[in-house]
C-alpha cells in the first residue's frame, strides 16, 4: 500500500531577463502535493533528503527553461500521514496533486479512487 505524505512546497519566481536573476521575494507560491511512496523509502519514520529530492525534481523539474519562470524553491515540509489520517483521506477535500510513486522514484498521477 505505502506511506501517505503530504510536501508543502513554498517558493518563489526565478523570473530570467538574459543579464542575471530578478527574484521577487513576496511573490511566494504554496503548493500541497499528495504522495503514496514505497514504504521502503522512510528512514526511522522519516522521508531522507535525497528521496524528498528525488520527488521534487520530478514534480518540478531539474533542467532551467529559457521560455518561463523557474520555481526557486525555498522551504519544503513534509508530513507523513499516520493509518488513521490516511483512513481518513485528507486529500479528498484539498485541492492538491495526487501521485504515487514506483519503486525508482517515478510519479504517476492518481485520481480520487485510486490514491
């Protein structure tokens, strides 16, 4: 089945101008994101860093593009749902993207009825 966890990813635009960076720090974005990752990924209960990577690059992207504005990331929080919340199933009422991810990291997006 796997282990619910929900990333609140908070950033900012990384806006490119063709000299440099221009960041407008107050133009924060939250996002909430639903995952079902391999209970095999957690270490003592928790989602390491390189794994949280591994499902941000995904989600985001790892390669700059020239033609948009790049999320710069700034803070990440993670929390890994107990049975009971997952029983509950938070993420019906948020307005969040559902994934589940393989073994190798891979996301797939997941509708209501199969999270």
């Amino acid at each position: 089945m796997g282990t619910y966890l929900r990333l609140t990813i908070t950033g900012t635009l990384d806006l490119r101008d063709g000299t440099g960076h221009a960041v407008h720090p107050l133009s924060d974005v939250i996002s909430t994101v639903w995952c079902r990752v391999p209970a095999n990924w957690l270490t003592d209960g928790r989602l390491p860093a390189g794994r949280q990577r591994l499902l941000l690059d995904h989600l985001i992207g790892t390669e700059p593009d020239e033609h948009r504005a790049r999320l710069m990331i700034r803070t990440v929080r993670t929390d890994l749902l107990t049975d009971g919340e997952a029983r509950d199933r938070p993420w019906l009422t948020e307005p969040a993207g559902r994934y589940t991810c393989t073994p190798d990291g891979s996301l797939r997006p997941a509708g209501h009825d199969r999270f």
